[in-house]
C-alpha cells in the first residue's frame, strides 16, 4: 500500500458493531484454500449489499498481537499454514523484498525464508491454495503452495505483475538456503492496474482482485491460468459500504486482501471485514461478490493490510502494517473458542 495518504489522515479505528460467528449459514469449517470450481458469472454489475449483523458467539475472542520490530514492518499479505497449525506466513511489500517470514500465533519470529530471484516491486498479497498439476522448480513434490503476489501498482504503469509460487516450507525445517520459486508473469487485458487483494482456486488458477483507479474504475475481479499469460476479466463489484468510514475517507473502499476457504470468502478493507457464505458446495469463488454476507468484527489495528482464515477453527487473522509513525507490525487475532 502506497502510504502517503495516510500522512495526512488521522488514524482512528471504531469497533465494528456487527458480528457473527464465520460459521454462520452455508460456512464449511475452516480448512485449506479452495471451493469446487463452477461456471464463471460474467456480469459487470456491482452487487447489491445484503450484508447482515448478528451477536457474536460467546466464546469469541478478540486480540491485538505485536511483531517485533523488523518483522514485516510492512506487513502486507499473511496466509495461515497447513503444515504447522497457528503458524502464519507474513510478507512484508517494501520495495526488493527478498524473503517472507513465519510467525507464531504469539506474533514470535519462526523463520525468515528467503526465495530466490524475488526481489519484489510491490508485494501485496500472500495466499496460500493447492500447487496444481504444474511441477515445482526444483523437482519437489507438495500439496500446498504459497503464492506471492507482486500485484502492487500504485501509479498503475506495470508492464506486467508477477505470482511466485514456492512449496510450503515446513517449518520443523525451515529451508537455510533460498528456495526456488516459479515466477508467473500476468498481463491485464485492459491496461495496467493496482491491486492488493489475491486469493486461488482449487485448480491453482490465480484470482486477483483489483483497487478502484481515481473513483473511474470500479473494482474488479480477474482470474489467471496457471503459469502466467493475460489475466481474463471475470466482473466488477462494489464493496459493501462500511458502517462507520475512518480510513476510508482517505483511501476509498479499497479491498486490502482476500482469504478463501471451504464454503467462505473474507474480504478485508481498511475499515472492516465482510464474510461472505457459498450458496452451494460447488459455487466458484470468483462468484463471490454475489453471495450472502456479513460484518465480523476486527481488532483495532495501525493499518489492516492481510486476512486468513485460521486452518484448525473458525477464526481468523488480520495483518496490519506498522502505520504512520508506528514502529512495528502486529496481528489481530479473533478466535471462536
């Protein structure tokens, strides 16, 4: 996220007054990325907000977790991982970032794991989802992956942007040497575009979706084939309105990430995160705009930049980059007991 507009902006953050436990209606229990793949929708008219608010579950918790100063100070994409459940993968989006690094729930350093060649422009986005039928660079074998979206684009003058897929590393082991990673290169079929959101789908396809340019761009929805080539255009979509706007003043309703898993999509902005419930087991992710939704509560945080769902609950955890003035990154962490 380019940070300058904040400069100017008072940072304050309300408590978002609507919750619901994020098992709520057609929600599956938390598990790895991904839904079963159904046909696309292809309309381009934004989605009509039927967002809902209900308690909380009692056994909720919320929880604000500091990172040590130097640990993705920048912190802008996390993705839980699969391998060693209530560790987190942070990447942080300062320019030649070379590395992503492991955390624990309590925010501690596991490892700094450094992926060759990455030296990113704008590293936005951290997801996790299956490795897909294409092998891995280094001739290994994985069930998951993590991919890491060099989506950045502030000024939107890109010639392409760029995925790098890495088996997930186990962190009983954390790799000493650089891993090798596939670069997936994309293209926009209508310009160059900024977007900090990206998530995958079962088949290993990319998903990505893009920031509003000036207020004349609506957001949109792209989807990418494995390997890289021009991204497809899927729709565009309108956020839902944030019940209280704080940062938002600023920066507009801007999709900060996205988190799939089994039955739900979770969509954070600057001022709040929406959960939205598959209709149906075979719903296609890239169809979630059109699903039901609603509010879940969020910690007050610096600057919410990165979502995951929690692989072994019904939780979730945000990312937020240091802030304006701050010193260190930090993690909230909303657990349903």
């Amino acid at each position: 996220m380019d940070p300058r507009p904040f400069v100017a902006a008072v940072v304050v953050l309300a408590a978002v007054t609507g919750c619901t436990s994020i098992n709520a209606g057609n929600a599956a229990p938390t598990g790895p990325v991904g839904t079963s793949s159904a046909a696309v929708p292809q309309s381009a008219a934004p989605s009509t907000d039927r967002s809902v608010s209900t308690p909380a579950p009692p056994t909720a918790t919320q929880q604000v977790v500091a990172l040590a100063p130097g640990v993705a100070d920048e912190a802008s994409g996390i993705t839980a991982s699969t391998r060693t459940p209530g560790a987190y993968f942070l990447v942080d989006d300062a320019t030649d970032n070379d590395h992503i690094v492991a955390v624990g729930a309590d925010g501690a350093e596991l490892a700094m794991i450094a992926v060759q060649d990455m030296l990113t422009s704008n590293a936005e986005a951290l997801t996790a989802g299956p490795c897909g039928a294409a092998p891995l660079p280094d001739g290994a074998t994985a069930v998951n992956c993590l991919f890491i979206g060099d989506i950045g684009d502030n000024r939107s003058r890109r010639d392409d942007i760029t995925i790098l897929r890495i088996g997930e590393p186990d962190l009983s082991d954390p790799p000493a040497e650089p891993v090798l990673a596939d670069q997936w290169r994309y293209t926009y079929p209508d310009g160059p575009r900024d977007a900090e959101a990206m998530m995958v789908t079962p088949e290993g396809a990319v998903v990505i979706v893009t920031k509003p340019d000036g207020g004349n761009t609506p957001t949109r929805i792209y989807r990418g084939a494995p390997g890289g080539g021009e991204l497809t255009f899927v729709s565009e979509f309108a956020p839902p309105e944030p019940q209280v706007r704080l940062r938002t003043m600023v920066t507009g309703n801007t999709v900060t990430d996205l988190a799939a898993a089994p039955g739900r999509v979770l969509l954070l902005t600057y001022d709040e995160l929406t959960e939205y419930t598959a209709p149906d087991a075979a719903a296609d992710i890239t169809g979630f705009p059109d699903w039901p939704h609603h509010r879940l509560p969020v910690p007050s945080l610096a600057q919410a930049e990165g979502v995951t769902a929690m692989i072994d609950s019904c939780g979730y955890v945000v990312a937020s980059e240091a802030g304006p003035g701050g010193k260190h990154g930090s993690l909230g962490v909303v657990s349903c007991g």
